[in-house]
C-alpha cells in the first residue's frame, strides 16, 4: 500500500512551491472533510441563536407567492 505522501506531488516554479499534485480520490476525501467542517460551523452557528416558533399559518402566509 502506497503512503499518502507518496500521492502528492509538489510543481516548483522560481525555486517556490506554486501548485500541489493529489491523486483524485484524495482531493475528494479533502473536499468532503471540507464542507463537512462548514456544514458544523453553520450548525454551531445556528444553535447560538434562540429558536424561534411561530404559527404554521403565519409562515405560511409570509412564504406564499401572494405576500
């Protein structure tokens, strides 16, 4: 079995790293832990604020085309 650091490679340019190389299933492992960490700093966020109810006809009143 290949080791992660054996999936990346690095593009130099100038004598300065400018670009990462990653095998495909790794960017797709990267990106899933990604928003996975948004989607929790939005739930973080919406549980710091109060929860508000209201009446299903008034919600329904202010989602309807006609309001």
């Amino acid at each position: 079995m290949r080791s992660r650091a054996a999936e990346v490679e690095i593009v130099i340019r100038k004598g300065k790293p400018a670009a990462v190389i990653v095998d495909i299933d790794r960017y797709r492992e990267m990106l899933e832990k990604l928003e996975d960490l948004e989607d929790l700093k939005s739930l973080k966020a919406m549980r710091a604020k109060p929860i508000k109810f209201r009446k299903l006809d008034d919600f329904l009143r202010e989602c309807s085309p006609d309001a």
